[in-house]
C-alpha cells in the first residue's frame, strides 16, 4: 500500500465463475457483502482475533477461537440464507468509538461533474450491487489513515450487521494525483477477485467529496506491523505466508492479474492469520507510516524493471522470493542504504543467504531470485517445495 501499484489486466478474463478457487459469492446480486457470521463468545468486546498465525485460511464463518475471538474468512459464504442470528452477535461486537473524522469538511470540494471518473456507486459498474450510503453503517474507530484519507472499523445498520473496513479517499486528492481513473478501474478488477488470501472489495460509493471502499475486515492488521514488532518470522511461518501469498499469486495470475507491488506494506492479516494481498493501486500510503527507507525503496523490484526492460507475472515471482528471504531474516536481500548500490545488486543478483537459513529454504529462495524471468519457479511449485511441505505438514 505504499505506493500506487500497477496492476495489469484484461477484464474479459475475469470470469471468476472459471475459478477453481473458493469462491465467496454475494448472497443476491443486490445484497449486502458476505455475511461474516460473527460467534463471539462470553465476553463479547474485542472485535480483533489473535489466533494461531500462518495457518491457511479455510472456513468462511466466524468461529469462536477462545474467549472474544473472531475469525473471519471470505472464502466461502451461505448463499441466499435469511438473516440469522449472525446479527446479534455481530451487534454485540465492540467496533470501537468513532473519532468524528468523517464528518469533517476541510477538503476542497470536487463533484462528479469535474471528475466523472469519481462517480462511483456500487451499481454502476459491470456488477451491480445495492446502493450504498455513509449512513447505511454505524461507524467504529479508526483503523488507519492512508494518503487519501481514513479507514474505518464499521458495521452495517441493517441486519446481518456485517463487519467491514470502510475506506475514505477523498476526491480532490485522487483528482490532484491524476488518479481517478485508475482508481474506477482497479475498484472494477478487485470486485471480481475471489480468493481466501486476496483482501475481498465488497462494494463502493462516492458523496460530493469522497469515495468509500467497502473492504473486508482485516482484523489482524498490517504484516509489515508485525514483521517490525517480531523482528523476523519462524521458519514455520515463514513457509506458511510464503505458501498463502504463492496461491493467491497463482489466482491472480490466473485472472490476468498481475500484482507488481508485493511486500509487506502491502499485505494485510485476517482475523483467523491467514494474509490478504491489498492495495491494487489506489492505496498510497502516508509517508512516515511507513518504515523510513520506504520512499522509493528498490528493494522488491526484479532486475528487468531495475533495467528499465519489460516484465510481466515473473515480478511476482521474484516479489515472493524477496518476500520470503525478508519474512525469515527481517530485512530484504538486496537493502542498501544507497538506493544505487542496492539497484546495482539486483542486476546482478547478488545477495547472501545468512547461515541461519535451511538448506531447502535456500533451495526455494534461490529458484525464485532468478535474473531470467522464464526461470523463476512456478507458482504452484513454489507451493509444493520441499521447504514449504515441510512445515505445512508439521500442522
Ligand atoms: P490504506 O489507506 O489502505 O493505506 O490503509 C491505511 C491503514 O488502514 C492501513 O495501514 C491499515 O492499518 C488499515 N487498513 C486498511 N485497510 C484495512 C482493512 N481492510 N482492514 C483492517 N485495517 C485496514
């Protein structure tokens, strides 16, 4: 989310129906997003569930996990159910207090005349669902601020009370940065994506100054967050992420999707710890929310966008292997202090591996940290390497 991602595509291959992925449908074409089913045990405060991290996601409901826990997944969804008792759990769910922030009118006003592109309700594009309004939710507390504006923890009024990140971006910001057509644009490819590890869009709507992003609910926050606050990750957990961000990769290639901004920064948690890839373009985020060397880090690019050569879905093979020697050593392969030097060592793909790393996750790292694209593993090899069986296995 750190920068404004490229995502190449070609919308009449996004024919989710193909899929051979979970696929999370809307309950009816006009419906509220999918219904979190929220079991939210004794007491009933916390709305964010620590669970046990890096395991694959695989259940749609909330489920109770210990005391106050909610795990949520989008993968899969009760298709056409009448509202059940869902509701009142999701009701007794703290969504936390509302700062005000919305309600604030400091930005410049740009209607949907000047920038037609920002004319964005949920049924104006190819898949039509109700029309949604700022006043349809109950707003809870911030959950972070992006370059274009807030998100929010909110709750839908209307039973079953769904749980979901509400995004602000605010217009005249998208209009200065030249932005809103490619933010319609991303909004129509993340619609259609379907898949446990891609954070799900359920919906959108705009108001004369802002658009808002119906986003799934991210309970766990941020990977990057975590990667800061534990310093590196456990081999076992390591594999795991690297296995969940490989499938959501293969889908997304699959749907012509291409990614190019794969790090942590972008890389959010769901309630159950499984990962959910973000920001298909539109999110940028505030500089200093970031770690300070972010601003134009090259430390995920591949050698041919170093070399300024044309790429396509191999950056996201070699994003993984980056992403991968980062989740077990705390710091990417290639990071220099002098952004030159650090260009200059992915050219050449020069890198070490520490010594505390296994032979067989070298094995994987170093097949994906190819300078010729075409050589990089596959995708669905990289999910069943040795390394990544291992400890899939040890479950
Ligand atoms: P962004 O504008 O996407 O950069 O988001 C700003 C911050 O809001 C992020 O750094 C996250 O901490 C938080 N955030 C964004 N989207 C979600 C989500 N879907 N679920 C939970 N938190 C989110």
């Amino acid at each position: 989310m750190a920068s404004v991602t490229g995502l190449t595509h070609k919308f009449t291959s996004l024919d989710i129906s193909k899929s051979n992925e979970p696929v999370a449908k809307l309950p009816t074409k006009f419906a509220a997003p999918n219904v979190p089913r929220p079991k939210v045990t004794s007491k009933p405060t916390v709305p964010v569930g620590y669970s046990k991290l890096g395991s694959k996601a695989s259940s749609s409901s909330l489920k109770t996990q210990g005391t106050s826990k909610l795990i949520y997944d989008s993968a899969k969804t009760e298709k056409s159910k009448p509202p059940n008792p869902a509701h009142k759990r999701s009701e007794s769910v703290d969504i936390g207090s509302y700062d005000g922030g919305l309600d604030s009118d400091t930005h410049e006003h740009v209607s949907s005349e000047d920038a037609p592109d920002l004319a964005l309700d949920s049924s104006t594009l190819s898949t039509p669902t109700r029309t949604w309004s700022l006043h349809d939710f109950d707003v809870g507390r911030p959950l972070g601020k992006g370059k274009y504006g807030r998100v929010y923890m909110v709750r839908t009024k209307a039973p079953p009370r769904y749980i979901l990140a509400l995004k602000t971006l605010y217009k005249a910001e998208l209009v200065k940065d030249c932005n809103e057509r490619q933010l319609r644009r991303e909004i129509e490819i993340q619609m259609h994506l379907r898949h446990p590890n891609v954070l799900r869009l359920y919906g959108y709507f705009h108001d004369s100054q802002r658009v808002f992003l119906m986003l799934e609910f991210a309970g766990q926050g941020e990977l990057y967050r975590q990667l800061l606050k534990q310093g590196r990750f456990t081999p076992r957990r390591s594999a795991s992420y690297a296995y969940q961000v490989a499938d959501a990769l293969s889908y997304l290639h699959s749907k012509s999707c291409i990614h190019r901004d794969i790090k942590p920064e972008n890389i959010l948690i769901g309630l159950n710890g499984e990962l959910k890839i973000a920001d298909f373009g539109w999110s940028v985020h505030a500089p200093g929310d970031r770690r300070k060397t972010l601003c134009g880090t090259p430390d995920y690019l591949p050698p041919e966008m170093v070399l300024r050569k044309e790429h396509g879905k191999f950056v996201d093979h070699w994003a993984l292997g980056v992403l991968t020697y980062e989740f077990l050593h705390g710091s990417p392969p290639f990071e220099d202090k002098n952004r030159q030097n650090s260009m200059r060592k992915i050219a050449r793909v020069e890198f070490k591996f520490p010594n505390t790393f296994e032979e067989d996750a070298k094995d994987l790292i170093g097949k994906l940290l190819r300078f010729e694209p075409e050589e990089r593993l596959p995708l669905t090899e990289v999910m069943v390497h040795p390394w990544i069986v291992k400890y899939r296995n040890k479950n």
